[in-house]
C-alpha cells in the first residue's frame, strides 16, 4: 500500500492523471488540433468554460467538442446556451474515451446532416439523443428544466 504524505506526491499524481486523461481523450483531441491548425487564420477569439477551451472560428460551421475543445461559430460568441451545450458533449467526452466519436460524434453529425437535408426545426434537434444528453450535461438542473420547457 502507497501512501501520500507530501503535497509534491499529490502534485505528481496530478500529472499522471491529466496524461491519462489526454490518452482517454487522445482521437478528439488530434481532431480538434487538425481543425485548429488548417483554420488558424480564422480565429477570432479564445476563451475557457470550466475545463474546456473555447475557440471561436469565423464562418465555421455551427459548433463542435472534441475533448476539452469547443470549436463554435463567431456567431455564438458569449451565447451561453451553446456553449453549455457543447460543454456537456465535453463532459460526454471524458466519460466516454475513445468511444464518444462513435457513440455521440456520429449520431451528432448524422443527425445535423438529417436536420438540414429535411429542414426540420431547429429546437426539435435537441430533443433526440445524443444531444438531450448534452443539454442535460451541460446544464445545471434549474437551467436543464427551462431548457426543456422551450424545447416543448
């Protein structure tokens, strides 16, 4: 049995975990470092939420996590409901690994696809999984509840 008496083994230990959850969360973050680098030019802005980093991007897309990386739209810049939307595909993220790509990426972007493609409504997107799990995530539960009565 170890024990941890100091506060330098603690910080240590510290270290080791954050390298093991970079290698839990090591595809989203090489992802996240290809986006950054090929739109660099197109950074506008940088922020932190929590333990995520917030870049937002000119012309980018929508919004994407990937790890601890928010990646939004200049657009949404100070919109605090995206991002604690996005913050929760980060906390789906740490709990999922290696998974989440397959498990929340794909279902994500599919069903992003599948909104556009048939013009559906936009607040009906956040009703289906995987992204109710996010808002519910991402959100404190006062703040989920009214969440859910504009989804209604």
């Amino acid at each position: 049995m170890v024990k941890v008496r100091s506060s330098e083994s603690i910080k240590g230990l510290n270290k080791y975990l954050k390298a093991l959850l970079i290698i839990w969360e090591l595809p989203q973050i090489f992802l996240a470092g290809i986006i950054i680098i090929f739109l660099r030019r197109k950074i506008i802005g940088r922020e932190h939420y929590k333990n995520a980093s917030i870049i937002y991007i000119k012309k980018f897309p929508a919004g994407i996590s990937l790890g601890r990386f928010i990646i939004l739209n200049d657009k949404y810049s100070g919109n605090e409901l995206s991002i604690k939307h996005e913050y929760g595909h980060t906390v789906q993220s740490m709990r999922l690994g290696w998974l989440y790509l397959f498990v929340i990426g794909l279902p994500s972007i599919i069903r992003v696809l599948v909104w556009r493609i048939r013009r559906l409504k936009s607040l009906d997107y956040y009703k289906g999984y995987p992204e109710n799990w996010a808002n519910k995530l991402g959100f404190s539960k006062e703040e989920y509840l009214k969440v859910l009565d504009k989804l209604k």
